[in-house]
C-alpha cells in the first residue's frame, strides 16, 4: 500500500512541472543552441574550409554541447529543487499530500527523486537530440558512447545541487534560495578545487584563516561537486580517472546522508 502512495507522489511531482513554462523556455533554448553550434560549424566549413570538428575551433562539438547543456542542467536542478517542496507549502498543499498518510521522510525523497528524474529526462532528451541533430546535419560526427558514462556521472551532481536547494528552500523564500544555492555551489567547487590540489591533512595550523577554514568545511561535509565534474569530464575526454572512486562515493553517500537528514529535521519544525 506504501509503495503505491509513493508512486502516486513520485508521478505528482511531474504533473506539478507539467505546466512549468519552465522547462519548455529551457527546451526551445537548448534547440537553439544546437542550431547555433551547427551554424557556426557550417560557417566555419564554408569560409575556413574546415569544421570545428576538425579544427578544435571549439573542440568536438558533443564536448562543446555538452558543456553548455550541463550549465543548464544546473540551473534547472537548483529551479526545480527550489520550488519542488516550497510550492507545496505556499498553496497549503502539505496537509493533503501528508494526510494519505505519508511520513514526512517519504514526503522529502520522493519530492528530491521526482525533481532529479524531471532533471535528467531533460538532459537526457536534450543529448540525444543533439546527437542526431549533429549526425543528420554532418556526415563528419563521429559519436562517441562515452558521453552517455559522462551523463550518468554527472547525475550525481544534478542531486547534490537539487538537495542543496531543497534545504535552502525550507529557510528562505524562493528567490533567496535561488542565489544562495547558486554561490554555495559555487563556493563548494571552488574548495573541491583547491583542496584536491592541497590536501587538508598536508596543511599546518597556521596556514588556516577565515576562507580556507570555510573551504575546509565546505570540502569535507558537504557532496563535492566539483569532483564528480572533474570524473564525468574526465571520462569524456577519454582521460585517465586520478580520483580514488572508493573515497570519493563513500564521500558523497556519507555528506548526502548528513544533508538529507539535516533537512528533513528542518523539515520536520515547518508548521502545517
């Protein structure tokens, strides 16, 4: 009987995006940027007598839409994590949704899975049909599978930022939550960054001030976004992984954890 509950929820979280004009202005824009990289491809083919395929103008063209769709793919996880609990609370939807009964544990995953899975269908369709746009438009594309390796490390990233978002959405209004996730993410991969050059462990005392110490939280108890970036980057560019993968996903289901549990008890104090 649960599991049907849940499914009922999990397929609600859709029917709530369903109207977003959201996700269709971000769909009509990826379409255009597809067409725009194949103009500037055929210019560049025309005039230079080469395609950026062949030129490294822009590097291969999957790796250059790639980049571009997980730019967005972000800011439609930070979107989507926004309002995915928020909008039930502001339109008073919560007591109805909890009283089929559901525990508020329930409640908080399933709203997070259905916000991640709506996410990644659009980065997912967003791929593929760019794949084909490319394959139809040059007879030169040559695809390569591990775009596919890359999409599914990179989901990784797409829950972290929408669990982030879920919490700062439970203290501040939507906007808030918006710009507050979009600079924490900011700030988390920064530390990724830094800290994976310059291991915490190797550093005195005296080399901490205010930023590296915030950088230093940062990178040990929340996910590390810039990490599964770097892997899912890696593994597109054919590259050697120089992460120890054991660490790094234990890592993450520990700080997830910690983050899911954080929020939910947050969660738990909201009057309804």
């Amino acid at each position: 009987m649960l599991h049907k509950k849940l499914g009922v929820l999990y397929l609600n979280s859709f029917l709530k995006e369903y109207n977003s004009k959201t996700l269709i202005s971000l769909f009509v824009l990826t379409i255009i940027i597809i067409l725009l990289i194949i103009s500037v491809d055929n210019f560049a083919s025309k005039n230079l007598g080469q395609s950026i395929e062949m030129t490294g103008l822009f590097g291969k063209k999957i790796i250059l839409f790639y980049g571009i769709i997980s730019m967005w793919n972000g800011v439609l996880a930070t979107l989507l994590g926004v309002n995915c609990v928020k909008s039930d609370y502001e339109f008073n939807l919560l007591p109805q949704l909890l009283a089929f009964p559901l525990s508020r544990s329930h409640y908080l995953a399933i709203r997070i899975l259905g916000a991640w899975t709506i996410v990644e269908l659009y980065y997912l369709v967003s791929l593929i049909l760019g794949i084909s746009l490319f394959s139809i438009t040059d007879s030169t594309f040559n695809f390569d599978i591990k775009v596919f390796y890359a999409f599914a490390i990179c989901s990784i990233t797409t829950l972290i930022i929408i669990s982030l978002s879920v919490f700062f959405s439970l203290l501040f209004n939507k906007l808030i939550s918006f710009i507050i996730t979009i600079f924490t993410s900011m700030a988390v991969a920064m530390s990724n960054s830094y800290y994976s050059e310059h291991p915490i462990f190797e550093k005195s005392l005296s080399e901490f001030n205010l930023f590296t110490a915030l950088g230093a939280f940062f990178h040990c108890l929340l996910p590390r976004l810039e990490t599964f970036n770097k892997i899912s980057n890696l593994v597109l560019a054919n590259k050697e992984v120089n992460f120890n993968l054991w660490a790094e996903f234990g890592h993450l289901f520990f700080s997830l954890a910690l983050l899911y549990l954080i929020t939910l008890q947050l969660f738990k104090r909201i009057e309804i």
